[in-house]
C-alpha cells in the first residue's frame, strides 16, 4: 500500500487549493504537480483567445469573501472553505436584510449538512453556499455581504507531458484540474495520472504517451485547438481519468462509437480484475470525453472512474472530501490503469510460424513432470497458438480464450523468443 499512499499524501496537498477554470489555484496545482514529474510543461493561453466555438474567459482572482451578521460575526468565510463563494462570483460589498440576502444563498435542498460546489463561469453573479440545515437557521436581521474579486484579461493555464515510445502510435491520458476543494472528483484523477507518468518513464516503451491537465471542458477544447491535427493521426486509445480514488467500485463510459479498441480494452481488463463494474453508455457523459469524442474530433476516448461522478452522493459537495477517497481506492486505480497500458503495449497481431500444433516440449514449453492444474497452464498455450493466424490482436484472443492479457504476455514473449509467434502489421 505504499504507492497508494503516497498517492493519498500528495493528494492532500492539492485538496484544499481554491482552483477554478483560470487563476493562481491551478498555476499553484500545476507546479506542485511538475515537482513530481519534472518533464510536465506548464502551457498558458491568453484571455478573449478563440477556440473553436468558445472564448477563453477572462482570468478570476479572489482574496477573500464572507458574510457577517449585525455583531461583526462571519457566518461562511471563503477562507474557511473555499466552497462557500460561487465560482467565478463578481465583487460586492453591501449591507442586507435576511430577506435580500436569501436569493444569493445556494444550498443542496436534499442533504441538508452539506455545501454544494456552485459556479457561474461565463454569466457575471455573484452568491455565497452553505449547508441547508445553516441557510435555515439564520435569524432575521442585517447582514453584510463581501466578495474581494475581481475579472481581468490573464491566462488559461494547462499541463502537458509528452512521453515519446519506439511507435509513434499515442495513448492519451487526460484529467481535469478546475475544482476546488474536492477530492474524488478533482484531486484523484491528476495525482493517478501524475503517478502513471512516473512509472510510465520506468518502461521500456513502444507507444507514446500525451498526458494533459487541463480545466474542463474549456481546457480540453483549447488544447484541441491547438494539437487536433497531430492527435487525429497519432491516437489508438485515449482515458479520461476522474473520480478515481474511492473504493466502491469500478466503472466505465463508453467512447461515442462504444466499439474501439479504447473500449475493447477496457471492458477486457476489468472483466477479468473486477467483473461487477458498472459501463456506462456515451449518452450518460459529462466529462472531457464530450470534446475528444465530437464530431469532427473523432478521438477514441472513454472515462475511467471508480463511482462515476454525478452518481455517488457526495459528488459536487462538500462531503467530497479526503474522507471519501482512500490509499486502497487510489492504488486500485493505479494497478488497474497500468493493466490496461500493459494490454496495450503487448497488442499485436501474432501468426504462429508453423504448421499444425508446434513441438512444445523440445523447446521446453511443455512440463515433463505432470502435476496438478498443469493441464490448464498447458491450455493457455495452446489456445493462444490456435487463434494467432495473424486475424486477432492479442485483446481479443484473451477476450476469446478467457485468459488475462497479463497472463497472456509472458507466454508471447516465451514464443516469440523460441520462433514459434511472429508479429504481424495487421489482421
């Protein structure tokens, strides 16, 4: 359990960061990340900037906001939680009745101990969260509303790591680093991403790798804006990776067509590793796979999550917190994603170079002592040789045959070492 706590520690280093689209919260995120993973380059985009159909908007800066009652007391503080302003909320500072402040108030009418996460990113307002349960208690009298904020022309910031491999053939790996104060839904999915990239560099590599950490939505369209080109001819497979830090199950979205071989192996991982997990149609998104996956994009991109957002309760509250998420969770995670990036760095299409069944035993692969279950090890073999006639990649002879790609890869590397498997382009 150590990697996933070292996930978990650094994890909480980044929970409490006052993050939005744009601002000092992501820049901060940013380099606390590169100083795991020094490669990572910090990219920026300036304000009023056109992509594709959006407008990056302008930069939000706030330093402080609350809400005082008539002795001077403050009722939330944003410097308390940072959950309690409204993202991107415009300046204010004004003195109120109960009545006159209510309409600026959001809460989470069905859980009443909670504060929701609220942003108005491209229509100026301002307004203040709490629970439902504090809203309900406040007595009448004055008030007085401050939010210190303010809009102006800066930058979108993002985070871009390239890992280049023997094949110019791309895997992506993108996550999203716009949320503040959430744990599963925002820290979880950067600190997985950060520590495959570590391990990622450890590798021997035959695929490349772009790994991204972007501000959702209008992040991933900026930075699509500027690489479309280059990954439409690259990209094999792509994960957006969130809310992955929980330990309540595995789940998947499906890519917009569902029948890649992003989702081929996906679905062939976590068939094997954890057969309950749940699959989501592509109508049942709400992530960054909405951009990678439009029209025009075409990438082959799905979402990895533990409990998907929108679907576990405390999503978008402040019940998301370090509470939520768990070493075990994270490194659960992390052993499954890196499956799924062994399954992929091992799939080929394979051709047997003989005729018949091959001779096992003269090239040592057959056990000449009989033993139990041998029979089934025995099996692997020979059924990976039956279907290697060059018209499956190596995900779906698992698929087929039943057996893990990860079991399946060191009987191809024992066969192609003793000539009886070759690669081939294509099937």
């Amino acid at each position: 359990m150590r990697t996933g706590q070292e996930m978990y520690d650094f994890a909480g280093k980044l929970f409490p960061i006052g993050r939005s689209l744009t601002g000092e919260g992501v820049r901060e995120t940013l380099r606390l990340m590169k100083e795991q993973v020094p490669e990572l380059e910090i990219c920026s985009v300036p304000s009023g900037t056109q992509v594709f159909d959006w407008t990056v908007p302008k930069e939000w800066e706030i330093r402080e906001g609350y809400i005082e009652d008539g002795q001077g007391r403050r009722i939330v503080s944003y410097q308390e939680n940072n959950l309690h302003v409204m993202g991107y909320s415009t300046p204010v500072d004004r003195y109120v009745t109960l009545e006159e402040l209510l309409p600026y108030i959001r809460v989470e009418e069905d859980q009443p101990d909670v504060i929701p996460y609220v942003t108005s990113y491209y229509s100026p307002r301002f307004a203040f969260c709490m629970s439902r349960n504090q809203r309900d208690a406040l007595p009448p009298g004055t008030y007085h509303m401050v939010i210190d904020s303010r809009l102006f022309d800066g930058e979108l910031n993002y985070g871009e790591l390239l890992l280049p491999g023997a094949s110019g053939k791309e895997v992506l790996l993108s996550t999203y680093i716009c949320h503040p104060s959430m744990a599963n839904n925002e820290v979880s999915g950067p600190v997985l991403a950060l520590w495959l990239a570590k391990w990622l560099k450890t590798l021997d590599r035959k695929l490349s790798y772009r790994i991204v950490f972007v501000p959702e939505t209008i992040g991933s369209i900026a930075y699509l804006s500027r690489h479309l080109s280059e990954m439409k001819a690259k990209t094999i497979a792509g994960f957006v990776l969130t809310c992955v830090g929980d330990d309540r199950t595995y789940s998947y979205l499906e890519t917009r067509k569902g029948n890649t071989l992003t989702d081929r192996v996906m679905k062939n991982v976590l068939s094997f590793a954890y057969p309950e997990y749940k699959t989501y149609s592509y109508l049942e998104r709400g992530s960054d796979e909405r951009q990678y996956n439009a029209p025009g994009v075409d990438l082959p991109v799905c979402d990895f999550c533990r409990s998907k957002y929108v679907e576990y309760p405390e999503y978008h509250t402040s019940a998301d917190d370090m509470g939520l998420i768990s070493p075990a969770g994270l490194e659960g995670s992390y052993e499954m994603m890196k499956k799924v990036i062994n399954a992929l760095e091992y799939n080929r299409y394979y051709h047997v170079t003989c005729l018949c069944e091959p001779q096992l035993g003269k090239r040592g692969l057959y056990p000449t002592v009989s033993r139990k279950g041998i029979y089934e090890e025995v099996k692997k073999i020979t059924n990976l040789i039956a279907y290697a006639d060059g018209t499956e990649d190596l995900i779906a002879i698992s698929s087929r045959i039943g057996v893990p790609v990860e079991e399946l890869i060191p009987i191809v590397e024992k066969l192609c070492g003793a000539g009886l498997l070759e690669t081939v382009e294509e099937g």
